[in-house]
C-alpha cells in the first residue's frame, strides 16, 4: 500500500469520526451544550457547516478506499 494514501486515509478516517461524535443525535449541536428544543427545526450555522464537512470527509474516505483498492489489485499478495 503507498504510504501517502495511507496516511491520507488514517487523517481523513479520524476526521470523520470527530465530525461524527460532534453531531449530537437529535438535539443538534445546540443540545450538546444545554439547549433543549423539542420543535423540529433546520440546521443552522456551524450545524450546517459541520454536517457539509461531515458529507465532504465522507466522500474523500469513500475515493481513498476506492484508490486504495484500485491500486492494490494489481499486485500480488
């Protein structure tokens, strides 16, 4: 395996588990730090923006694993 995508997709895999931990089911990212809202309501300011980066560390997890396997198919075990 080259290096560089492993490390491209070690930093990217824990990436996206920060996001992922950061987003607090149901309540939003204002629950977290005691706001309560029992309404539904759409996500807002740095929700928005933590749940576009969440897609977009997805997405680059999903091309390194892609790459890395395309690139490791050729060579023998």
């Amino acid at each position: 395996m080259n290096p560089v995508l492993a490390a491209g997709q070690l930093i990217v895999s824990v990436a996206l588990c920060l996001a992922i931990l950061l987003q607090s089911r149901g309540s939003g990212l204002g629950g977290t730090f005691g706001g309560d809202s029992a309404v539904y309501r759409s996500r807002r300011g740095i929700e928005r923006r933590l749940w576009q980066f969440t897609i977009v560390l997805i997405v680059l997890f999903s091309l390194f694993s892609l790459t890395s396997y395309l690139l490791n198919t050729g060579t023998a075990a």
